[in-house]
C-alpha cells in the first residue's frame, strides 16, 4: 500500500518547499484517496486554521481533509481572538505550536506566512497569501494529471492577472516540465522573482511564456485557466481593472482557438461573464468542478506526509 513519505522541509509555504519528486508523490497519494484505495489516519491530531481573508473552498477542503484523516481542526477566526488584537505572530506561533500539530494559514503579505513559519515548530501551510497559492496549484496539476494521464506534451494557458494563482502554477508547472503560458494584459505580469526562479528549474529552455495576446497564447493548448482579475483586497481597483482586461475573457471563441479536447478551469469563485462566459464553464470541456474537489483530496495528501514521522 502506498505509504505518504516525509517531506524534506517542515513548511509547505511555496512551490517552491517541494522536489518534483515530492510534487508526483502528492499527486499520487491524492489519487488513492479519492479512489478510496488507501486510509491512513493520523487519530488526536489537530490542524489550526488561521484565516485572515475570507474563504469557502480552502477551508472546508482543509477542515473536510483533515477530517477523513481522522484528525481534528480548529478555526482560528481573527476576529474573534486575539490575533485581531494586534498579538505579535512569534508569540501566537509559539502558542499554537504547543496545541496544534499543523497550521494552515491564509492571510495577505507573505512575508507575515514566513514570521509564523519562523517561529512555529510545527509545520506552516500557505493556504493563499498575494504571492502564492500552492494548494490550489496540487489540485489543478492532479486534475490535469486525472485528465491526460502524465504532464508530457501538456501546455496550460492562464488567461488574466499574472497573481498568486498564476505564480503557483508557474512553479508548479516548472518542477512538473509543463509549458506554462500566461496572457495577461501590459502591467499586469508575473513577478520577475517568480519569473526567473521557474526559468532556473524548467529543464527544457522557452517551456514559460509571457503574453499580452490570448488568442496566440490559447493556440494548440490542452488547458485553459482563469481567475477573477481582482482579487481580495483589490475592491478600489475593480473598475479599472474591468477596463484593463477587456478581451481577456473565456468564451466559445478563444476556446475554438485552443485544442479540440482542451479543459477549462477556475479556482474560483468566479464572474460569469467577465472573466469566463456561462457558457464556457457549463460546457462538456469544463472541470472547474472536479477541480475544486481535489483541493480536498490533494490536501489530505500534502497534510499526511507533512505529520508522518
């Protein structure tokens, strides 16, 4: 039976923190779950959740994960403890390494994931900062692995915002050796760090690239990928963002454009009709749904070899 190994760092906080190796194990384990083919429980165990930005998919995932693994969790709602308050994260950290086995957290700057990574002793998980978002970058690989078998020959189009969505797949895609292109209008690029960082693990050179026309970017891809243009904390930058990413939308014609048997995904929640078209998302290409499942079954596999020993 297959067994979840122990990752070589403590802390998921990026992409990044795995090999490809540990990328291809998740994906694997998150497979046998869902396919009930394995059952390991890790019984008394109890993952934290902190949550500064608001959340549906992240939270139940994780709570529902967490709980087929025969562990517990806690909801640690900021604005109802002291972290609202104004705590200083080493001391919260500290505190919570003492009760939890395992801490989730999903806040802005990821500079504050790294503080609580800093001074926990038990591992930290990204569940979505503004840099990165790698849970969700599992679930999409193993949705596409569900779909195509391996990651040979794929190539995954983001079209939108080049955010945390974006640099997670980026990363991910790199270790996975899949072409990753993203279309995203001037001024709304990927940052260069997470640019030149995926460059430095891609095998294969020109397998990432950067443009602002989705229709070229579309052609002869297997996968096409969108997200909401403004995110979280974004609100005062709507209306001008709307204008900025006219023509970016998914619809029937850019997916016309793209491989007869491509799939549509979106980590959601989405705009229909802004971002992508109803008719896209409800169309037989769509597997935004399977997709959102497997945020469940790849964080069930990412917290099993985060507390194996």
């Amino acid at each position: 039976m297959l067994k979840p190994n122990k990752l070589a760092n403590k802390n998921f906080l990026s992409s990044l923190d795995i090999s490809t190796n540990e990328v291809i194990h998740i994906l694997e384990l998150a497979k046998n779950f869902k396919n009930k083919k394995i059952n390991i429980e890790f019984k008394n165990k109890v993952l934290g959740l902190i949550f500064d930005k608001s959340s549906t998919r992240t939270r139940v995932s994780f709570q529902v994960a967490m709980s087929r693994l025969g562990g517990t969790t806690i909801d640690l709602n900021p604005k109802t403890s002291q972290i609202g308050r104004g705590e200083p994260i080493k001391d919260t950290a500290r505190v919570l390494s003492r009760y939890c086995d395992v801490i989730a957290i999903r806040t802005f700057d990821h500079s504050n994931l790294e503080e609580y990574a800093k001074w926990s002793t038990k591992p930290v998980i990204n569940a979505l900062t503004d840099l990165e978002h790698p849970c969700q970058a599992l679930a999409d690989y193993l949705t596409i692995h569900e779909e195509f078998h391996d990651f040979k020959d794929v190539i995954l189009t983001f079209i939108g915002d080049g955010n945390n969505v974006a640099h997670s797949l980026i990363l991910c895609g790199a270790l996975l050796g899949v072409e990753v292109r993203i279309a995203c209008p001037k001024g709304y690029e990927p940052d260069p760090f997470v640019i030149q960082k995926a460059r430095e693990i891609y095998k294969i050179d020109n397998l990432l690239k950067i443009s602002n026309d989705p229709y070229a970017a579309v052609n002869g891809s297997n996968v096409l990928y969108t997200d909401v243009w403004s995110s979280m904390g974004e609100e005062d930058q709507k209306k001008e963002k709307d204008t900025d990413f006219d023509g970016f939308t998914i619809d029937s014609d850019l997916v016309t454009k793209a491989d007869k048997d491509a799939i549509i995904l979106h980590c959601l929640p989405a705009y229909r009709n802004k971002e992508i078209t109803d008719a896209v998302m409800e169309s037989e290409n769509s597997r935004i749904f399977q997709q959102a499942e497997n945020r469940m079954h790849a964080q069930q596999a990412l917290l099993s070899c985060l507390l194996s020993k």
